[in-house]
C-alpha cells in the first residue's frame, strides 16, 4: 500500500515521535523513506540582495545537517533518500508528493492544541491539500502524551 513515505524536516530535535511512526509505516510495508528539508526562501524578501548567497549557505547546510540526522535515525532500518530543496515550506512538501509518487505523509506539528496550531501552519497547509494521507504527529512533547510517561 506504501512504497514510498515522505517525512519532511524542520532539523528539530522533537522529531522522534515521528521516526517512530515513519518507521512502523516503512516497516509494515517495506517502504522508501524520503527525508525533505525545504529552505523556506520567503525569509530572504527584506535581506539585502549581497547577504542573501551567505544566509542561503548556512540555511542549506542546517537542511543538510537535518535530513543527515534523520536518515540516521532510520538509516539502518528502512531505505532512505535525502532531499533538499528551496521555497515555501508547505508548497515543496506539496510538489514532491506528486513529482516523487509519495503515497503516505508522515510529518510533525507543534502544539498541545491541534486545532489551534493547525491553522495557518505548513502542517494545516499540507493536510489540507495533498492528494495522499498524512499522519501529523504532536512534537510538543507535551507531558500528557502516554508516550512519554
């Protein structure tokens, strides 16, 4: 049913809830897990033309550190492929699901109240659009969560 998970990134460390689920998925049905990381290029609109090579280096080496270190969360376990890639966050994630044939997402989002952090965010955008299922997974780490008891 899947072949190929997508799991995109922001390099926080509050991510393992999500490997852990990834993972399950990718175990389940042998699937390719691909790890985006989207350099969210609306932050360069005010910097100043001369600064904008420098700040998009350092930001496309956090993506690289990011997808690294998550592929190295389930490298071992499952087949993993690294993306980079440059633009608004929610529109990348939408994009490769189709260009790369994704057929599940799984994907963190912030906040104890899921309805409250899901509007406006690229979690709310991309559940709201894509053409797969996407698993969010709560990243908060908030204390009512069994897993972490």
């Amino acid at each position: 049913m899947y072949d190929d998970i997508l799991l995109p990134t922001d390099g926080t460390e509050s991510m393992d809830d999500v490997y852990r689920h990834t993972l399950d998925l990718a175990h389940r049905h042998d699937a390719t897990v691909h790890v985006l990381y989207v350099v969210d290029d609306r932050a360069f609109l005010t910097l100043a033309p001369d600064l904008v090579d420098d700040v998009v280096d350092e930001l496309e080496g956090e993506g690289n550190e990011a997808t690294a270190a998550a592929r190295a969360k389930l490298d071992d376990e499952v087949a993993t492929k690294a993306v980079l890639r440059r633009g608004d966050p929610a529109e990348e994630i939408l994009a490769y699901i189709e260009e790369a044939g994704i057929d599940v997402v799984t994907m963190g989002t912030h906040g104890a109240n899921y309805r409250q952090n899901m509007v406006g965010s690229v979690s709310a955008r991309v559940v709201a659009n894509a053409t797969v299922p996407v698993l969010t997974v709560n990243v908060n780490g908030d204390a009512s969560d069994a897993d972490n008891e």
